[in-house]
C-alpha cells in the first residue's frame, strides 16, 4: 500500500469520526401541545440529563442552540439548580397553537446563541446600607434572628428593600416580607419591563399609591397574603393553625437559584422548632414570563404525623370566595374590589389533587391568623407545589369580570392536566 494510499485512508478516517462526532453533538426534539386551545408563553424545561440522552456528553463549558420549526434560534435560559457551579437545566419559552407539534433542532456550541434577550423574569433581595441607600442584590442571605416587622413611624425604609425578596415577570410581581411574619404581598404593575429594582428605594413616592408602573394592591395585615404559608398540627391535641414566622423559627436562610431573563427562581430554608422538636422546610418559589402566578415547592422534614401544609389568600374588602375541582386539580379563588384602591383583584390557588385535604378560612379575629381562605395539603405527598394567581384590573381590564377570572382558572387547569409532551 502506498504512502498515498495511507494518507488517504487516514485523512478519510479522520472526516468520519468528525461526521459522527457532529452527528451525535445534534438532534431534534419533538414538543406537543395535547390541547385544543392555544398556550402562551409555555414554559419548556429540558434537563441536561434528556439532552444527554440526544447529543451525547455535554461539557460544563458548553451551551445548546434551540431552533424552532423555521431554524429561528430561541432565547435559552442555563440554571444551576444543585449550587455546583454548573448548568442543570435549559429553559425557553414558546407559545403553542392548539394541537401544535413543534420539531425543535437542538445542537451544542462553544456560545449561547446571540440573541437580544428581553428580560422577562427577575428576583432580588437588596439590603440597606448605612447611608440610608440599598446595596446591590445579593446572592445569599441570613436573615437576622427574630427579625421584626419595619416600624415606619421610627424609620423611613426597612432593612431589605420593600421588607424581602421580590420577585416579578411582564404581568404582576409579588415581595415576601423577611422578617417574623413571613407574609407574602402584591404588586401590581401597569407596564411590562422589570421594575422591582427600583420600587421602593425612596420613601417617597410610596409604593401603596397608583404609579405609573403600578402599585402595592394587597392588604395583608395578619392573613397570609398571597400565598404565605402556615401549618397545620396538633398542639395538646387540639389541630391548630400555625404561620411559618414568629419567634419559634431559628433560622431563615435566603438563596437567589436564577435571575432571568426567562425563569427567576430563589428559595427560602426553614429551621422550626413545633412542639419543642426541630422541623426543616424548603421553599422554592419561581416565576416566568407570560404569567400571572407565581409556583412554589414545599419540602418538609420533622413535622409531626397528620401535619398538613396551608396556603392563604387574603380576605379583606369587597371579595367573593369559590372554590372548584376538576380533574388533577383544586382550586380556590376570590373576586371583588378587593385591591388597596377598591378596584377588581381575583386571587387564587391552584394544587394538584393528589394530596389536596380541603378548603377552609380562619377566624377574622382571636387568633395569629386573620382573614384568610385557606387550602391545605397532606404532607406525605412531597414535594408539595402550588401556583398562586393575581389577575388585576389594572393589568387586564378582563380581569374586572368574576365569570372571566374562573373561566380563566379553570383554562390553568388543563394545562396541568395535559402538560406539553417532549419527546
């Protein structure tokens, strides 16, 4: 055999491992809409596991290019979930028609593809500075033991700016209070971009008055808001009902997991002491663009047997409380001018059935929790995840109709029943 000959093969063989090695770093990815009806802005998750099983070993260097149907690159999201430093999932946002099959061809590079990404989902925490000024967001925090709420009669602005963690997409944004109350909050907005960087900084204007970005619209007092959470257990053999706050709770530790521009998601950890034992819990709350809730994942460890979890919504002003179940869902859900300035606010909670243990309400007074409709949820089946939704009028003057609120509920619904296929 010649030298030439040689040269050829070898050259030859070099081609085809390059072939195979292109061929197995791209693939397609098959997305199907089961339902009759459009979804927009649908959230698609891909782990790297199911990408591996597609286009081989994928570097903790590299990224990967999502096309759709008309090879139009798509804006990618890379979150680590586990805190190792890498990438675990890839996320993007595509808004199916009804029945639509949508071949996605996925590849992986060097480089994120080069898009202008607008940002659609953000979270925060800041912490005041001693000049009265807040610090930029900060990754992790814990919070200072038996932290009280803000008296703005003695300061001007709390600790954290709007008082915790606030966390918003294009439609609606929500804070959770870091201190012993552990409340969750509205805020409603009237413009799309991300603003909850800025509400708040200043004591004036304040953020419970219509801004033209919107405004604070939930009275919360002693409720669990929207969307707070609470246990119940037996205390001396009597079931009652306990808000995750107070000066029971040890530790409170804040994480920011990812900051857009698709998903934002951060998580709260819980260290309790019921009944004199220690209990763990792990609240992982994320939003993305498109919607009007936000979801959360409960996980529990240490409660006591027949523990249940509650989720709340705020029962004051004008409302009306329905509650619903259909199929692989509950839900629970007000209507009324039940907003700060008296105008049309739908609230609702949405669970899976499997583990739904009923709806209630707490007394509206002579108790730690005030005026709130309740949903609870048997702790057995963990992690637990519920979406709390907040239509305001301001945002969508559809949302000023009772009938259009459910109508708009039980859409969700389906959209638990029949998620979106990959395949």
């Amino acid at each position: 055999m010649t030298t030439l000959t040689h040269t050829r093969i070898f050259i030859l063989a070099i081609f085809l491992v390059m072939a195979v090695s292109a061929k197995a770093q791209s693939s397609t990815i098959v997305l199907t809409n089961p339902l009759s009806t459009e979804r927009k802005d649908e959230l698609i998750v891909l782990s790297k596991q199911i990408l591996e099983k597609k286009l081989g070993k994928i570097g903790n260097d590299k990224f990967i290019i999502i096309k759709n149907n008309a090879g139009r690159p798509l804006v990618v999201q890379y979150d680590d979930r586990n805190g190792d430093g890498n990438w675990d999932e890839a996320v993007f946002l595509y808004s199916f028609r009804p029945k639509e099959k949508m071949v996605c061809t996925i590849a992986v590079s060097e480089r994120p593809a080069t898009i202008k990404a607008l940002v659609r989902a953000h979270v925060r925490l800041r912490r005041k500075n001693p000049d009265d000024t807040f610090g930029p967001a900060i990754d992790s925090e814990t919070m200072p033991l038996k932290n009280p709420a803000t008296d703005f009669s003695k300061q001007p602005l709390p600790l954290y700016l709007t008082e915790g963690p606030a966390w918003e997409n294009d439609k609606v944004a929500f804070r959770q209070y870091m201190d012993m109350r552990n409340g969750r909050d509205i805020f409603g907005k009237r413009v799309s971009h991300m603003v909850m960087d800025s509400v708040g900084v200043t004591a004036l204007p304040s953020y419970h008055d219509l801004n033209d970005w919107g405004m604070d619209v939930l009275h919360v007092g002693k409720s669990l808001g929207a969307g707070a959470i609470a246990l119940q257990v037996k205390i001396r053999g009597r079931d009652t009902l306990i808000r995750l706050g107070g000066a029971d709770i040890t530790k409170t530790v804040y994480r920011q997991v990812s900051n857009g521009p698709v998903r934002a998601i951060f998580s709260m950890k819980y260290t309790w002491t019921i009944n004199g034992k220690p209990v763990q819990i792990t609240d992982e709350t994320s939003i993305w663009g498109g919607q009007y809730f936000y979801e959360t994942k409960i996980t529990l460890r240490g409660l006591p047997t027949g523990a249940k979890l509650v989720e709340g919504i705020a029962n004051f002003n004008e409302n009306k409380s329905k509650h619903f179940e259909v199929n692989n869902a509950a839900v629970l859900y007000s209507h009324g001018k039940q907003g700060e300035n008296k105008d049309e606010l739908g609230m609702g909670i949405l669970v899976r059935k499997l583990g739904f243990a009923g709806f209630g309400a707490t007394p509206d007074a002579g108790s730690d929790i005030l005026n709130t409709y309740t949903v609870a949820q048997n702790i057995q089946y963990q992690p637990l995840i519920y979406r709390f939704y907040a239509g305001w009028v301001k945002t969508d003057s559809r949302f000023a109709d009772a009938g259009y609120f459910e109508n708009f509920l039980r859409s969700e619904t389906k959209k638990i029943d029949m998620p979106v296929s990959i395949f």
